[in-house]
C-alpha cells in the first residue's frame, strides 16, 4: 500500500526534519544505493557500431553524512561519499579498507555466517583494540603468601596503633581499638567452625559495629554477605537461605525483624559483649588463599530472585591498591561512608583509608543531604565516593563552602551530568577537586575502568581500564570492533569473580572462554553497549538488554515484573525506566484483571504496598500506567517501544492560597520539574520518590528551619497535608549555627 511513498512524505509523518545539513532529528544519516543497471555495457550491446565511447564514470554529490554506493559488473565497483564537515578522510578511507576486506572474505569463505567474519582480520588495528587498549599490564596471579586484605590492614595498626581509624557520631575508634574488637569476634567466628569460604552474613547499621564485623569476618578467612536490614523480609530470608549463610552478625534491635531459617547460629555485637570479651584481642594467623571469596552481594536478577555475585581476595586487592594509588589517600585522607553496605560501590570504601592510615568517617543511618554537608565541614572530610543522584544533591545545598575541603569526588554508577558539576566546581574557592569517573559491575570487584574529568569536555566517558583487568569490546561472534564501532563489553584479568552463587547455567552464560589471554582465562559478558574513541578511551552507549540503573542501583525489569504478575489483581505487567525529575525512575505497566477503570486509584496503592513486601524500595515503580492490553510486536513479544509516556497524575487544581502554600508549591515545581502545582496534588503522583523526599526534608531545614522525618513526608503527601503539618511545627535549629557551634566546641574540647 505505501510502497511508492517519497521519503519526505516518511520525514514528515514522523514529525522531524530531513536532517541533511546535520541535524540531529533525522531518520537516518547515512545511505546505502546499490545499482544494478550498468549504464556502459548498456550502450555496449547496442547495435549501432558507429557509435565511440570512453569509459563511464559516474561523480555524485551526497547530502548525508555517508552515502556508499555499489555497482555491480564483473567486479563490485564501492565508492564512499561523504561530508566533510562531518567525517574526516582518514575515517573514510579505514572505513573504506575494512569494508573491503570484509567482501573480500565473504567472496573467499562463501559457507561462513557474514556475522561470524573478523572485521578486522590482518589489520593493524586488531592488535591496537586487543593489545594496546585492551590493558595488558596484569599482574598475574597473586601466590598463595600474598598478604590478605586484613594483614595490609593490620600493617597499619603496627605502624600507627593510637591513630584515630573511624569516625562516627558516638565517637570515634583507634587503629588498636578497632583491631583488637575484630580480632576476638573472629577468635569467636572460628571457635564456630567458620573457616575459608563460610558465609557470614552481616546485617546492621552503618556503625562502629558494622566495620568491626566485616574485619573479623576476613580475619576469620570466611566471605561476608551484607544484608541491608531495611530490605523486606522475604528478601532477606530468600538471600540468607540461597546464600547458604553459616552465621549471621546482627544487634539485638535488628535481630527480631531478621527471618533467618531456624537455628541458624547468630551472634549480636551488642547483647553479647562478655562472650566476645573472653577472646584474645591479638592478630590471627591467616586462612584462605587469594582464590578465597571476600564477599558476596546480591544484585536483582532477571528471573525473579535476586543472585549472589562473588568476589575474590586477589582481584578484591588489587582492585584497593589501584584505588589508593589512583586517588592519592594517605594519612591525611578523611574519607565520608555516603552508601549502604548492601552496595557494591561501598565496598572498596571501608577499606581504603584503613590501608593508608587514614581515617573512615560514617555519618550515621540513612540519606540527609543536609547532615551529609554538615558533618563534611565539621571534619574537613577530603574524599567521598557516590553515585551522581546521591552528590548533586550536596552540590545544590552547598551555600556557605561546606564541601571546600573536598580532593577528590569519585561518582560512579550512572551517567554524570557535567551540566550540574560544572557550576559548583566554578563557585569553589580555593584548589577544585578532582572528580573521577568510574565504571564496573558488581561481578568484577567493582571498578574495571576510570577517567578523570578535566572539568571542560561536555561528555565524561568510561574510560581505561583498571590496571590489572582488560577490557575488549567484541561482536556477537567474539570478534573486536574497530575504533567508534559499537560491541559489548568483556571484561578479563585478575578482578574477574568466580560467578553467580548456586547459578551454574547463568555463570556459563555470562563468564566465557577467554580466547585472548592465559589458558584457563574467562571474560564476563558485561551486557554494556560501548566503543572504542580513537585515542583509545571507551564510551558507554547503553545497555543490549532490559537492565537499567535507577540512582546507581542495578535492577532487572523482569524481577519487578514478575512480582507484579505473581498479584492475583493482575493480569499482565511490564515495566520501564523513563525519565524523572530527579533521574530515571520506574513506571510499571497493569492490565488488571478487574477492567474497571474506576478502581485505578485503588489498585496501585494496594499494589506498591504488596511489592514493597518483596522489593526494596528503589525496586517498587513510582510510576504507573493502567492499559487494556500490552502492545505487541508482529511476533507476539513486548513492544516495549509502543509503551506509553506516562503523564503527572495532576488532580484538580486548587490554587494555593496562603505564603506557606504558595512557597511549598514553588519548592515542589523545583524538585518535580512541573508547572503547577495544587493543594489536592501528591508528592509521589507527580513523580517523587523516596531520594527526592529526602531532597525536600533537606530544602525544607535549610529554606523554612522545618525538621521532617521521611515518615511525615510520606504521610503527608498531598500540598494540602504537608502544608498545614508544617505550619504546625516548630522550627527547627539553623543547620549553620549549629554547624558553627559543633566546631566551636571541638576547638575548645582540644583545648
């Protein structure tokens, strides 16, 4: 029916312009014209021999950024064309070499798949992209007398035993002190028979208590498996019974809401004081070799359960010596825990200043960007490492130089917006820190690859590889990719984990053959889309699947998915990451079972509640979208491309009224970039979640001197509610002043 239709009806109805002069909208940017009719043999097979003729040659003119055009004859005739103002000749021309090559092969290997051809076989740039980027500096593998993490650790206790190692707001902890608590938990782990490859889980509060348990667990030689005690319940038990935990080290507090299985042995750092005092508080002789798992962490997972990922000794150190060396710690270094010890991201901080001589500073439980500022100025707090949605916070706070004494920023887990860096990095005062950009999956310890940002470039890429590791970006078929061609990212060398705990099919699928390196070797298949740019440095382009990253945290859509379609209210589900106020956020998909669109406003609050008793919270959609029926492709799978944007859930408007009011909704169309807002609406309707409410707890001690718990937020959701709650309550303390008068009181405590 359409099949003679011009191109620019096409562009027109697909609402963008033509793009030929490099405009970003077009439908395509390069062409294709293969012609078939060659017009000089034509003229040669007439019968009129009276006609003389030269040989044809054919110079065109092209208003895309490549044309290539093929004709055939007795041999194919490829000519490039291109803009200059777009591409460079030296590109064309390698481009133009490679493809060459390529239908040369596939002319000579007419049985091979065209997708299984090397690109870049006998070229130079093989060797370029597998030996040159790839990071071939290894170190090989550790022997089996390499210092454990502990020992590296317990050096710094011999060298400095009376210097301060943690900071918390109960106080603080020597390098002795915090040795020789670890030290009789572990004497205690072992008196339980917990040896090299035991797992211990640990489930408390950022604490004293928390750094305690995690050195004693790796003096024991075991693996320490981190439980955030605010994941549901049916999350914690599911991760403590696949984990095949030996023990777990909780508090008494926390241990009530712990659904471990029955006599799982438990030890709790608080209640049971006098037992672990009558351990010796001296160092252990070492167990465990550097093969010997460090930790596992779970990570959501595409099936329905979360999976346990395993990290080990060797690739674990080398990933710390990499991270001192990098960002410079030493003994001067304060460096301030922002995230839970659950996080991958975490890990390589509890450890990195405890390996210089430096000091670890913890905050406290929880998010508050304000508190955050104000423990950063009172103890002049040179490093912190957090994801972009957890930092700009801090940076859109900052009003009186509270982050001044910053080194070094180190973001990871998501995109970095320089847009929103660029302007506090231009209000600093004094030295501008550093800002790092790191990049690597839980499976390979974390960081693989880093760039530091120059504080200019628009874009911050991925960057190398962490030395140690190599980085290949590979077709398909296991073949690399030249330089801006895209692939996915495999990762080989020593930071490589063991894999997927209990998961023997899902680790044969991710972690394969390393046909580059040593025998033996294996990549991990990363599922990250990326390329290499042409000084060799890597850009992330995406994901090849249907994982996305909601404020840093990994999340599988087929988890959620599959909690909502295990609810008898539903019929069918789907779920994407779309684009927020404060980031991507989730929106999930229903088809209901009850097709009665009046009972939407009932259905999705019964139904948040119910996943948030399966999934933590950054895991339960903010968003929702009721629909008659999922959008299908020809061949009856998800179109997830014909979802829908989902839209505001704007009540009817009723203007605010009074200055409070009036102010509360100017605060919110900040936060929640909208254009209105109104008594009736609701904080979470208009795209808020659980880090923006923190955002709004933080403006409101700062802008109004109004304390709120996350609990008032959100139960008071609505402008209406949360205004006449906070006209109810007193102010709160000038954050400043209070700041000004706790540094005050260390200078006079000092003395």
């Amino acid at each position: 029916e359409h099949e003679h239709t011009p191109l620019h009806e096409v562009q027109r109805w697909a609402g963008s312009s033509l793009g030929t002069s490099g405009g970003a909208r077009a439908l395509f940017d390069s062409i294709l014209v293969f012609e078939n009719y060659p017009v000089d043999e034509a003229i040669r097979n007439q019968n009129d021999h009276t006609i003389r003729f030269g040989a044809a040659e054919t110079v065109d003119d092209t208003h895309y950024a490549m044309t290539l055009t093929v004709r055939a004859g007795e041999e194919l005739d490829l000519a490039f064309g291109y803009r200059r103002e777009q591409l460079d000749s030296g590109r064309v021309e390698e481009l133009s070499r490679l493809f060459g090559g390529l239908v040369e092969r596939m002319a000579s290997n007419a049985g091979a798949f065209v997708g299984a051809l090397d690109l870049l076989e006998g070229d130079h740039r093989r060797r370029q992209v597998l030996a040159d980027w790839s990071g071939q500096d290894e170190p090989g593998s550790p022997p089996p007398s390499a210092p454990r993490l502990h020992q590296l650790i317990e050096a710094q206790v011999r060298r400095k035993p009376e210097a301060t190692a943690l900071v918390h707001p109960g106080g603080s902890l020597s390098y002795r002190d915090l040795n020789g608590h670890a030290n009789r938990l572990a004497r205690l782990l072992r008196a339980e028979g917990i040896g090299p490859d035991d797992r211990v889980a640990i489930a408390l509060e950022r604490s004293p208590e928390l750094l305690i348990a995690i050195l004693a667990v790796l003096k024991a030689g075991a693996t320490y498996l981190p439980l955030d005690p605010s994941y549901p319940p049916q999350r914690l038990a599911y991760m403590l019974d696949d984990g095949g935990a030996a023990l777990l080290l909780t508090s008494e507090t926390l241990q009530s809401g712990m659904p471990g299985p029955a006599g799982l042995p438990t030890v709790r750092l608080d209640a049971d004081r006098d037992r672990l005092a009558a351990f010796a508080d001296d160092d252990l002789p070492p167990a465990g070799g550097p093969d010997t798992l460090i930790y596992l962490i779970y990570t959501s997972g595409s099936t329905g359960q979360p999976k346990g990922a395993g990290v080990t000794q060797a690739g674990f150190v080398n990933l710390m010596r990499w991270y001192c060396h990098h960002v410079g710690f030493d003994a001067g270094s304060r460096l301030l825990l922002m995230s839970s010890h659950a996080f991958d991201l975490t890990q390589k901080n509890l450890f990195a200043p405890l390996l210089v001589g430096g000091q670890l500073h913890m905050a406290g439980e929880g998010y508050d960007p304000q508190l955050l500022l104000e423990w950063i100025a009172r103890h002049g707090i040179t490093a912190l490492n957090a994801t972009p949605s957890t930092f700009q916070p801090l940076a859109a706070l900052e009003r009186n130089g509270e982050l001044e004494s910053l080194r070094d920023v180190i973001l990871g887990g998501e995109p970095i917006r320089t847009d929103a860096l660029r302007p506090w990095l231009e209000r600093r005062h004094g030295p501008k820190p550093c800002i790092h950009n790191s990049y690597g999956p839980t499976e390979c310890a974390d960081v693989v690859a880093f760039h530091r940002w120059d504080g200019i470039a628009d874009e911050i890429p991925t960057g190398r590889p962490v030395p140690g590791l190599r980085l290949y970006i590979l077709d398909s078929c296991g073949n690399p990719m030249p330089p801006g061609v895209a692939g996915e990212l495999h990762i080989g060398g020593i930071g490589v984990g063991r894999g997927y705990h209990r998961q023997p099919g899902l680790t044969a699928d991710r972690f394969i053959p390393d046909p580059f390196g040593e025998p033996g070797g294996r990549l991990y298949r990363s599922g990250d889309l990326a390329r290499h740019r042409e000084d060799g440095v890597i850009e992330y382009l995406g994901r090849i699947d249907q994982q996305v990253k909601i404020r840093g945290l990994r999340i599988e859509l087929g988890e959620i998915e599959a909690a909502l379609q295990a609810d008898a209210a539903v019929r069918n589900a789907a779920v994407a990451a779309v684009a927020g106020p404060g980031g991507g956020q989730l929106c999930a998909y229903i088809v209901p079972v009850e097709q009665d669109g009046r009972q939407g406003d009932v259905l999705w609050p019964a139904l948040r509640r119910r996943l948030g008793e399966r999934l933590p919270d950054h895991m339960v959609p903010t968003l929702w979208v009721r629909l008659d029926r999922l959008p299908l492709t020809p061949s009856g799978k998800l179109d997830r491309r014909a979802l829908p944007q989902p839209e505001p859930r704007q009540r009817t408007h009723v203007p605010p009224v009074t200055d409070l009011e009036c102010r509360l909704a100017a605060l919110w169309q900040d936060l929640l970039r909208v254009e209105r807002v109104g008594l009736d609406d609701d904080f979470f309707e208009l795209g808020g979640h659980s880090l923006l409410a923190v955002q709004l707890i933080a403006r409101l001690r700062r802008d109004f001197g109004i304390g709120l718990s996350p609990g008032q937020v959100f139960g008071n959701a609505t402008l209406r509610a949360l205004a006449a709650h906070v006209a109810e309550r007193p102010a709160a303390p000038d954050p400043a002043r209070l700041s000004r008068m706790s540094a005050l009181m260390d200078m006079l405590e000092a003395g």
